[in-house]
C-alpha cells in the first residue's frame, strides 16, 4: 500500500442506527431507525435491540460503500453489548428453580451481533468482537487500522450499544445506537483519510463528552461530523485518552 505516513485508511461508506429520534439534534447528523425490512423475521424474534441496531447499521454503511457485506471481514465493538439479556440471565438464575432461557443464554456472548452478521448476510470472512470501557471506539479503529496494515482490503468497524439496566451503571447506556463505517486500503470514492489512532491529549468536549459517556459507542460522533460537514482536517479525539489524524480527499496532499 502506497500511503503517506499520516494518513493510512480510506473511509469508504458510513451509517448511523438509534431508537431514539432526537438523537440526531445532539449528533449532528442522521441517524435511522432499525430497518425490519433488512433483518429476517426468524432473525428479528431471537436477536435483542444491540443487535438490530448493529446489523441495520453495518448493512448501511456496506451499501454505502458500494460493498457487498459478504466479503468483508469486521470488527464488532461494545462496551456492554447484550447488557439486557445478561442482567435477565443474572435475574433468573438467582430465584430458586434457576431455570434459563436457551435462548437468553444463546444470544449472552459477547459475539452474538457477529454471529447473527454471518447468518443475515452469509459472510464467512474473519470477525473480532471487542469491548475496552470508555476506550471501546478507539479500540475499534485501531484493530481495524491493524488489520487493513496486515492485508485485508476493505473492513467493516460496528460500534453498538443498547439500552442498559440503570442501576448496573447509572448514566450509561441512556442510548440505543450503532455507528458503522467500512474502511478500505484504496482511495477509490473514498469521504476521508484516516491514519493511526494514537494516544493523545485531544479530549471530547461538552454535549460529546456527555454523549459518549451516555452512550459509549457514540465517541466516535465528532469524527463522522467534520466527514459529514466536510471538515478538511486536524486530530480527531476519540476518548479515553486517544484522537485519530482526519483528512478530507479533496483537500490538497
């Protein structure tokens, strides 16, 4: 790959997913509701909100990209992933009988949005499902930069969360919503260039510092903002200590 040091990645396609209608007025920028059309019914009964979420949103994202989703491999990345369904688990197992659903403890694995991607979409390329607290989004990015260094092509990040129990963590997980973006090693119709992600003093600030804390998949909003406003370039902070260089594809090398 021919790229210069700074800027190492093209961000091919990109989508948002919330449940939550008046997310977009904070993001700025939009984001759509879960589309059953896009999940199969048999799908759609045994798969929780994260899921719904992450899947609608990395369907959106392949096709803007103009990839098919079978073909990429992808990084699936929640600080809580299926916090409902353990928190249900932990109920039931606690009372006398002890009895659990098998569904409940199918769709209990961190995984479990990687697994129902491979069954919605007949991908069988590599997947990697991670979670690092306030530092899943960058975590994200940087396997994703890792991997695209290593010989993948193309590769699709998922960032998700549900819905949390408020009183596991109160004042997290007050957002359902899943941001996804496909990454390529060519910069063809490419929205931006992206280089390393790296430990920085770049902090999120007010409503986005807020917001990721709300929900800690959205720290990467300010970033899909600027490609989103057109932002030319600068270090983007994505929490927890971490930012990532952006460059707009029309601005001058």
């Amino acid at each position: 790959m021919n790229h210069s040091p700074a800027f190492s990645v093209y961000l091919a396609g990109w989508a948002c997913c919330s449940l939550d209608e008046t997310l977009p007025g904070r993001l700025g920028f939009p984001a759509v509701l879960p589309d059953k059309r896009r999940i199969p019914a048999s799908v759609r009964r045994r798969t929780s909100q994260a899921v719904q979420l992450a899947l609608t949103a990395g369907l959106l994202a392949c096709e803007d990209a103009g990839l098919n989703p079978a073909d990429l491999p992808a990084v699936f990345a929640s600080a809580g992933s299926e916090m409902q369904v353990t928190d249900r688990l932990c109920i039931e197992l606690a009372k006398p009988d002890g009895w659990i659903s098998p569904t409940l403890f199918h769709n209990s694995v961190h995984n479990t949005a990687a697994g129902y991607w491979s069954i919605v979409t007949g991908c069988q390329q590599p997947s990697t499902s991670l979670a690092a607290a306030e530092a899943t989004v960058a975590m994200a990015w940087l396997e994703a930069w890792c991997r695209l260094q290593s010989g993948a092509r193309s590769l699709l990040v998922v960032c998700y969360e549900e819905v949390w129990p408020d009183y596991l963590e109160p004042g997290v997980g007050l957002y359902p919503a899943a941001l996804a973006w496909v990454l390529s090693d060519l910069p063809d119709n490419a929205k931006a260039i992206l280089g390393r992600p790296e430990p920085s003093a770049a902090a999120l600030e007010g409503d986005d510092a807020r917001l990721a804390h709300e929900c800690p998949a959205l720290a990467a909003a300010p970033l899909f903002r600027a490609v989103s406003a057109g932002k030319t370039g600068g270090d983007m902070a994505l929490g927890a200590g971490w930012s990532i260089p952006l460059k707009s594809c029309g601005a001058d090398e």
